[in-house]
C-alpha cells in the first residue's frame, strides 16, 4: 500500500474538503481519506481522474517523480518498441489493439484509415485554435 500524501497537499492547495473532492471525484469522502492515508489504493480510474483534475502526472501522484507535468512528447532516445509498450499499459489502447488483431487485415486497414481520419481533424482544429 502506498499512501497519496501528495493528493492532500494537491487537495489542500485547491481549497478542497476530502468531501468535496470525493464529489467531483464521485467516491466518499471516507475513500479519498483512504487514498490519502495509505488504508486503500484507488483504482487506476480514480487515478487518471484526480492526475487529470490536479493538472498532474499519475507519477507525480504516486511520488514516482518530483515533477507534476505529464510527459507531453516522446522522450528522446526512446526506441519504438518502448513508446509501444508504454502505450500498450493504457487500458483502451490496449484493447483497441487487441480488437486490431482479431480482425481481417481489410477491416484492419479500415480501422487505420479511420484513425487517420480522426487525427487530421484533430490536427485541422487545433490549427484553427492557435
């Protein structure tokens, strides 16, 4: 068990009651006292929430690492295969792939053209954004 004793100072420096962070959070006050106290580790759910409401990497939450940013690009020197594998941690990426393999490879390619598709919007909306 690990104790969250960052998300106490995190929760204090926002101004935040465990109560209140329970309810943005949609836990109990009782769980995020848990969390914090090292009684329960929250699910890996609960952790992308509060490092996503703190503006914070899960590490940062975890006492992996003193800096609070996620990681925004690839690191440098970084080979393929690890930037895979560490994308293959996420849940949903991972279960995208697994849906990849298990399909023929046309309605694979049509998976890709898809995704391609996504990302040249995505790229379109945020040049009109900057």
């Amino acid at each position: 068990m690990y104790s969250l004793k960052r998300l106490a100072e995190l929760r204090k420096g926002a101004g935040l009651t465990q109560a209140s962070l329970g309810r943005l959070m949609n836990a109990a006050q009782n769980s995020v006292s848990n969390w914090e106290n090292g009684t329960r580790e929250p699910s890996n759910e609960d952790l992308k929430k509060l490092a996503d409401y703190f503006g914070v990497s899960i590490d940062y939450l975890l006492e992996r690492t003193d800096d609070p940013d996620p990681p925004s690009e690839l690191i440098q020197g970084e080979t393929e295969a690890e930037r895979l594998g560490a994308l293959l941690k996420d849940a949903e990426l991972r279960e995208l792939a697994e849906i990849v393999l298990k399909v023929s490879p046309a309605s694979a390619k049509r998976i890709l053209e898809v995704a391609q598709a996504f990302l040249a919007q995505e790229q379109a909306s945020r040049g009109k954004n900057a």
